[in-house]
C-alpha cells in the first residue's frame, strides 16, 4: 500500500470551491486502477492549505495509470483554477502502526 500525500494551496477565498471541486473528482479517483480511498484535510494553521491523502497499491498505479488517463485531467479542470501554486506531491509506505491510526 502506497500513500500519495498531496499539499494543495488554495487562492482565498475559494477554500469552499475547492472543497467542492474535490468531491466532485472523488468518483475519478475511486474508478482508478489501484486506487483503495481517498481524503481531504485542512491545515488547521493554515486555513488555505489540505493535504489530499490517496490510498494505492503501487506508486505506477498513481504515476502512470491515474496521471495517464482523461480522469486526471477532469480532476485538473475540476480544481486546478483554485490552486495558488503547484502542488506538493509525495508517496510513503507504511514502516509501523501503532494505536488505531
């Protein structure tokens, strides 16, 4: 299991239609290849800022097949005119739980 960790600065203002905007994208996401779940988080310092967590079984699923297909540039069109710079993207995989996390 692999998770994509994506920080995503919105404009002000437009938190709202970003929040929107994601739930709109949500079914593209779940219909990918490999894809097991998403959510949405708001920095709570920073009230412009979320963190997009997707849940996939390979970074390729996420890299290649999601990236290379008409889903993800619907996901684009959906919220990409909210963010106010490129997102952050990472992947980890976990190394240990603990507790119910």
């Amino acid at each position: 299991m692999i998770y994509e960790v994506a920080e995503i600065t919105v404009k002000a203002g437009q938190e709202a239609d970003f929040e929107k905007g994601v739930e709109q994208a949500a079914p593209l996401f779940l219909r990918a290849k490999g894809c097991y779940g998403l959510s949405l988080h708001r920095v709570v310092e920073s009230r412009s800022t979320y963190r997009l967590l997707v849940k996939w079984e390979t970074v390729d699923n996420h890299l290649v097949d999601f990236r290379g297909s008409d889903d993800f540039q619907e996901w684009r069109r959906l919220v990409g005119a909210f963010f106010e710079s490129p997102p952050l993207v990472t992947h980890s995989s976990p190394t240990a739980r603990y507790g119910a996390a």
